[in-house]
C-alpha cells in the first residue's frame, strides 16, 4: 500500500475541514427546525450522547479505542463542560430565541475568543492588529445585537447566549491542544461529546426557566418526520463529523489555521438561513456582518 503523502494529508485535511464548516454553518437552521419538535436542553444530550458513543464505538470496533486512561477523564470532562455544555446550552438556547443569520454572524466571533485565551495563557503574543481586531468584532457583535432590538426573529438574549457559545467554543480549541498532543484526536472528540454531552441532563430533566422546558414536557408522538430529520442530521453530521475533523486539524494543523473556516461556517450559515428560513438581511446586519469579519480576519492575520 503506498504511504500518503503531506500534500495528499493535506488535501484530506483541507476537504475534511471543508465540509465539516459546511455542515456546521447549515446547522444554525438544522436546529431551527429540530426546535420545533423538542426544548433546546433536550436537545443537546440526545445529540452529543448519541454522537459521542457512535464515535467511540466505531474507534472500539476499529482497534483504536484504546488510549484514554481512567485519570484522563476528569480532563476530558472538563473540555466537555467547556466544549460541549457550556457551548450548546448558548447555542441551542440562544437560536430558540433569535435568528439563524444573527446566530451564524456572532458565532464568527469565536477565533476572537480563541485569540484572546491564548494571549492569557502565554500561548500567543498579542500585538496592535490582534486588539484591533478584537475591538472590531466586539463593534460588530454590539450591531448585530443592536440591530435585533425589536425584531421579531431576533433577540438580544438569544444572540448574547450565541455569544458565550462562540466564546465557549474558542477556548476549547485552544484548551484542548495540550490533550491532542498525548491522545488520539478522535478519542478527545468522543469523549468530550459523551462526557458533555451526559453534563446536560440534569438541566434537560429539571429544565431552566426562560430558556428550556424539561424532558417530561415534549410529547414524542407529536415530533414530527422534519425534526427527527434534524436531529439526526445535527447528531450525525454537524456534531459527530464536524468536531472529529475539527480536533483531528487541530491536532495535525494547529489551532489557528482551523479557525480560519469559521469563516466557511458564518457564509454558509447566513446563506442558509436566508433561503432557507426566509430571514432578511437589513443594512445593519449587512455592516455587523462586515465589521465583525474584518475583525476576525485582522486578529488571525496578527
């Protein structure tokens, strides 16, 4: 069998990064239409445990399951709280609450977060370019914001929840890389997402007001054949694919150059939700959506 090459290595990491950002942008409605059929909190543990024992069930059945050792595990536990129930408990309850379009715009904010993290833990050096873009996005996220007030799609709960989301989610690329260095990639992903994911059930069950009625609350008869659809697309595909691929990059690439599809992530998602949840994109949205990707794009140039 002939070995790969680096540039055949990067070609797959490349397309892999690809359509895990495709997936993923198309998820802000995938979870729009999942919604409809059940609250937001029960939503995250059916995806993620499900996602995260699929993962690592196919690693066992591969032979690479082994690797993660018991003392691991509150580690991984950790990054799950970040990356999986503090991320989707912003998430998944901030899109019940406000639109895709605004959802895919702010959630372009998390290399910012991501940037920042690592200036305070001395893993990167901040300079004129990485506070400036960090300014920009901040102005950008406040127009955004700005621009739901009165709206009926949107809300400024909502999109500030997709807000600790992004934030949540760029410091789980960054906090993760210690972890990726000692273990298979695709284990920390399947660990994280069962480990997580299992985090939100007691919310799920109990509820939170404002945000999430509680398991008893949904009737399973009445999910219709579109929110089953979703789930299964959102489990399968937006969670499962999309954050094996996301951490086998970090691991292979780095974190830097992987955020840099966060951008694919914000044009799909905004594509998406305007054709597809008929949302419209005003003036203002227009110019947060600018602001913040030249912050962005400033910040990771830094």
């Amino acid at each position: 069998m002939t070995k790969s090459t680096p540039r055949t290595r990067g070609i797959v990491s490349e397309v892999s990064l690809f359509f895990a950002a495709v997936f993923v942008g198309m998820d802000f409605v995938s979870v729009k239409y999942a919604l409809e059929g059940m609250p937001p909190l029960v939503l995250v543990p059916v995806r993620y445990v499900l996602a995260g024992s699929l993962l690592l069930a196919l690693l066992r059945f591969s032979g690479r399951g082994a690797g993660i050792v018991w003392r691991d595990l509150p580690l991984l536990f950790g990054l799950g709280l970040v990356g999986v129930a503090l991320n989707q408990i912003g998430y998944t309850a901030g899109l019940g609450l406000t639109s895709g379009s605004n959802g895919a715009l702010i959630f372009a904010t998390a290399p910012i977060w991501g940037l920042l993290l690592g200036v305070a833990l001395h893993l990167e050096r901040a300079s004129w370019r990485s506070a400036s873009g960090l300014g920009l996005a901040v102005t950008g996220v406040a127009l955004i914001v700005g621009g739901g007030l009165g709206s009926p799609e949107a809300s400024v709960a909502g999109d500030l929840l997709v807000c600790l989301s992004a934030l949540s989610w760029g410091a789980y690329t960054v906090l993760s890389l210690p972890v990726l260095r000692r273990h298979d990639p695709l284990l920390v992903a399947g660990w994280t997402m069962l480990l997580g994911g299992a985090a939100v059930i007691p919310f799920a069950l109990t509820g939170l007001y404002g945000l999430s009625d509680p398991l008893g609350s949904v009737n399973w008869v009445s999910v219709g054949p579109v929110s089953w659809t979703a789930v299964a697309y959102s489990t399968l595909l937006a969670s499962g694919f999309a954050i094996a691929a996301w951490q086998t990059n970090v691991s292979r690439i780095g974190a830097n150059k992987v955020l840099v599809y966060m951008y694919v992530v914000t044009l799909v998602g905004l594509v998406a939700s305007i054709v597809l949840l008929g949302e419209g994109l005003g003036p203002g949205k227009i110019l947060g959506a600018s602001v913040i990707l030249l912050g962005v794009y400033l910040a990771r140039r830094a």
